[in-house]
C-alpha cells in the first residue's frame, strides 16, 4: 500500500512541475520562497531579474546580477522574465456628489 501511495503522489508531483529550458543569458526572475507572508502580504515573491551566466548539470544556474551578485540556484526556483514591469492601474477619478434628502 505505501508503494502504491508513493508511486502516486510521484507521479501527481511530477504532472505538476513544468519543465522549463534556460539558456545561457536569459532574464530570469528567482523565486524567493523565505520570504515572510505576513511582512506584505501583497509583496511579489519574485526577484531580479537576473542573467544566467553558466548552465550546471542538474538543473543549477549560475546567476548574475547587474549589482555584481553571483550566485547559483536550483532551476525550479526561476521562471522566464519577459520584460518590462506590469501597467499601474489607473484610478479614474471619481466625483462625488452631494446627499439627497
């Protein structure tokens, strides 16, 4: 019974996760997962981006960050930086007007 448990919660597991290809001098963004939840809740979690500088075997990059930052990760914990921040919302503006009675 714990094979067949496992067997399956493996193959949910591995459903799940995207296999996603990086080159060398990509943008990537790094998820940073000690972030607290609490400090903001609304905070990205998402940092960078970054540029990968080196490919290692088992899915680990070399990233490099234009402060000058090098350091290696886990290729699970980056995703593709397409560029460019998302659009503010706009707030129109509202009038308001006086209480009937």
């Amino acid at each position: 019974n714990s094979l067949i448990y496992k067997e399956r919660t493996k193959k949910l597991h591995d459903a799940k996760i995207k296999n996603r290809i990086f080159n060398v001098d990509d943008q990537v963004l790094l998820f940073n997962s000690r972030l607290k939840i609490f400090s903001g809740k609304l905070k990205s979690r998402w940092s960078g981006p970054f540029t990968i500088a080196e490919i290692y075997p088992y899915e680990t990059a070399k990233l490099v960050h234009p402060d000058g930052c090098n350091f290696k990760v886990n290729c699970h914990r980056l995703k593709h930086y397409h560029g460019g921040d998302p659009p503010l919302m706009e707030i129109p503006d509202v009038k308001t007007f006086p209480k009937d009675n």
